[in-house]
C-alpha cells in the first residue's frame, strides 16, 4: 500500500512551509537519507530527505506551493511490487473525498452561520470569541465579522478552516448570514460591521488601493514566509515590549590599530570591527550576566552562556545566525564562523538551532554609514546593540580639543527584565574592552 509522505515540521515553530522545489520526480527511487525536495520556513530553505526506501508514486503538491501545512500529505512512496498506477489512482479515489467537503462546506457555513449569528449576539456585548492568531488575521484580512462565524475546533474555537469556509461562501453569503438574526434581533449583530469595516480607516487606504486610486504605477511582490515572519515578530515586539534606550560614544582607535597589527600577521584571517564587537559584547554580558536574561510570565531567565545573534541582511528579509558561547571563542575563530554563518545565511542554508535562540543580538550598520540608530529588541531577548559607524570626531582631553575616531552604539533594553542601571553597567563594560582591545585577550 502507497505511504503518504508528508510536508515536515522542519523547525519546532513551523505550522505550514512552501514547498519550494522537488528534487526527484514521479518514478524515482529513494532511499533513506536522499534529498527529495527543498522546503522553505520562515527562515531558511532546507532539505527534505527521505526517511523510507521506495519509489516515487505520485507528487501531490506542486512546487512553488504556498503555505502547506505540517503533515500534509505532499507525495506518496510505493513500496516492493507496487504500480505507479496503482499510486496514482489512490490520490485519485481520495481527491472526491477531499473534494467533498469543499463542495458542502459552504452549506454548512450558510445554514450554520444564522444560529452562530444569533448564539454570537451575547458575544457582540462582551463575551470572548476563542479563535486561532491566525483565522484571526484571515478574518480581518477578508473583512468577515468573528462573531458571525462559528468554530469547529476545540472547545469551539475559530480556526483558519472556518475562516476558509466562510471565505468560500462569499461576502453575499456572509451578509445574508448576519441579516437572518434582523428579524428576530435588535440589529447590534448589523452594528458593529460597519465598524468591523471601518477598522481600518485611520490608517487611511492600505497602499496598493491608494496607488491604484491615483494611477501609480508599481508592481506587486508577494510576501516570503520570511518578511510575514519579520513583520508579525516585529510589530509584537514594539507593541508589547517596553522598549528604552542607552547611547554611548566609544573611541575606536585603539582597536583599529590593534585590527590592523593582527590582520598582518597572517593571510589566513581577516578580522573586522564587527568580530571585536561580538567577543566584547559576550564578554561584557559575562561581567554583568544580569543583563544576559529574558522577561518570561513565569520568571526571568538567565542565561549560562552568551549565545549573540548577529543581524545579517539577506534577499528576503533579516535574519540572525547565532555565535554560540562567544565567551570562550577568539576573534578569529569568531570571525570564521561569522563569515560561514552569513553566507549560509544569504543562501538560505542555515539550519534552525543556527538561527532560533540566542541571548543577546547585535545589528551593525557602520559599514552604510549610519552614524546612530536604535534598533527593536528580538524577542524573548532582553537586548540588542545598534552599532554605528566609526568616524573622526572632535573630542576633548585633558581640557584641549583632539581628534579621535569615534562610534556611537545604543542598547535596546526590555524594561521588564533588564532594569536602566544594569544597562548602563553593561554598556560601560563593553565600552571598556572596546577602548582597552587588549583587555578582550586577558
């Protein structure tokens, strides 16, 4: 009998991925361990291998698919003496069975829509409706009325199958659907859909109505699982993170005359500013460890080992491969990883643990030429240091003006965790190293 092979769980965060190339075909054979397709989360492309030996039967998800959810069925492998056929005609008697459902399932959202209007009307004057972060997007995306729809998961709660239904059914249905409680209701069910509608006004139209309104002409890229990733993780970050901020000025030329005597010695490396900054952030969280926490509900969490997430840009958006222990690790062996880390990072080859954890994160601009900036903290982190450029400023010492090469860093800190004088001790630790490079080799 054919197995199902099904779409993976490729990170322990990832509810669905976009199949984003097969690399065997119907017919082939696999064995365990083979590559048979690359999958897209919302971080990085990886490889699907095969955990089976078999032959290919039939590839029921086409690459390029969007959003196919973990453990979805994406192929099926055919075992010993089996026929492709065979294979072919099971998806084909299934398909009517999945079919089915489609077809019906705009009748129960029509039929089932008036009770749930009418069983939702208490919900319109304050009960809670249980419904998925995600149905929920869906729904304010499509423009339908939560408390018009019911909910078939646990407990009744609303999921992204029902706001898919309710989709299927079209707008007409759905205002049929919360115009059949008019009759023998007080129309508040009709009220609040004209604010559900109007929600979206202050922000004036969304940009592509407003381009299309004035004729400007543009064009449309649809959105990575990467950039929705970034978006969503941001937008919770400002919105439910208390965010302050510490700046600093560091004079860099100690160590930039330090850079240059190691960069030097060998044709083998080539040390950056950004390798000094990551061993002087690790050790400075190692001088102040109250600083290396999280904010969690049910304590703060205080890290062992100073694990920096380093922000490196890449085609589809930012993402943060991780230096792990960067306490105990030398500026070149920091600086191979970093350099090993980005690229893979660029290719989209990083593996998961690369890049989800981390501590504390660094974003450096200085090579744009960003003197100053203030970056948002990457949660459950409690920090993150925006690093500037270094540039020739005037300073004064000993009482006379002097010239000095100078960079401006700013520490993001979540309140909750990392209070103002621990930020500023940790800043100053780090400022320490950064003046006194030497200091980094005790």
């Amino acid at each position: 009998m054919p197995i199902d092979i099904l779409m993976p769980a490729l990170s322990p965060t990832m509810t669905e991925g976009k199949l984003a190339k097969w690399l065997v075909k119907e017919g082939d054979t696999v064995k365990a361990g083979d590559v048979m397709a690359e999958i897209e989360t919302d971080k990085a492309t990886m490889e699907f291998e095969a955990v089976d030996e078999g032959r290919i039967g039939k590839i029921l998800v086409a690459e390029g698919t969007e959003g196919v959810a973990v453990n979805t069925p994406i192929a099926t492998l055919l075992g010993d003496g089996e026929e492709a056929g065979a294979a072919k005609a099971a998806p084909k008697a299934e398909a009517p069975k999945a079919e089915t459902p489609k077809a019906e399932a705009p009748k129960p959202a029509v039929e089932t829509a008036r009770p749930a209007a009418a069983a939702t009307a208490p919900k319109a004057e304050g009960e809670r409706i249980f419904v998925s972060p995600l149905a929920r997007r869906m729904a304010e995306q499509a423009g339908l009325d939560l408390a018009a729809l019911s909910g078939s998961g646990p407990h009744g709660r609303i999921v992204k199958a029902d706001v898919e239904a309710a989709i299927a059914g079209g707008a007409p249905k759905k205002a049929a659907a919360v115009a059949a409680p008019v009759a023998d209701a007080p129309k508040p069910a009709a009220a609040p859909a004209a604010p559900a509608a109007a929600a979206p006004a202050p922000s004036g139209p969304g940009a592509r109505q407003l381009a299309d309104l004035l004729k400007m002409p543009y064009r449309v890229e649809p959105l990575s699982g990467m950039r929705k990733t970034i978006a969503r993780r941001l937008t919770e970050s400002k919105q439910t993170v208390p965010h302050f901020y510490l700046t600093v000025d560091i004079e860099v030329d100690a160590l930039l005359e330090m850079r240059a005597k190691l960069n030097a010695k060998s044709d083998g490396w080539k040390l950056s500013v950004n390798d000094f900054v990551i061993r002087a952030a690790a050790l400075a969280l190692m001088k102040v460890p109250a600083a290396n926490a999280s904010y969690d509900d049910s304590g703060l969490i205080y890290y062992q080992h100073a694990d920096i997430s380093v922000a490196v840009a890449t085609p589809n958006g930012l993402i943060t491969p991780i230096i792990k222990a960067a306490e105990g690790r030398g500026l070149v062996d920091i600086s191979s990883a970093m350099k090993d880390l980005a690229t893979r990072a660029r290719d989209g080859k990083l593996k998961p643990e690369e890049f989800q954890g981390g501590t504390f994160s660094i974003s450096n601009l200085g090579m744009f030429g960003i003197k100053q900036f203030e970056a948002v903290i990457n949660p459950p982190q409690g920090c993150i240091l925006a690093v500037g450029a270094s540039e020739q400023r005037p300073v004064v010492r000993n009482n006379a003006l002097a010239i000095a090469t100078v960079m401006t860093c700013t520490l993001s800190v979540d309140h909750r965790v990392v209070d103002g004088a621990v930020g500023a001790e940790w800043l100053k630790a780090f400022k320490g190293l950064i003046e006194d490079p030497l200091t980094m080799m005790l």
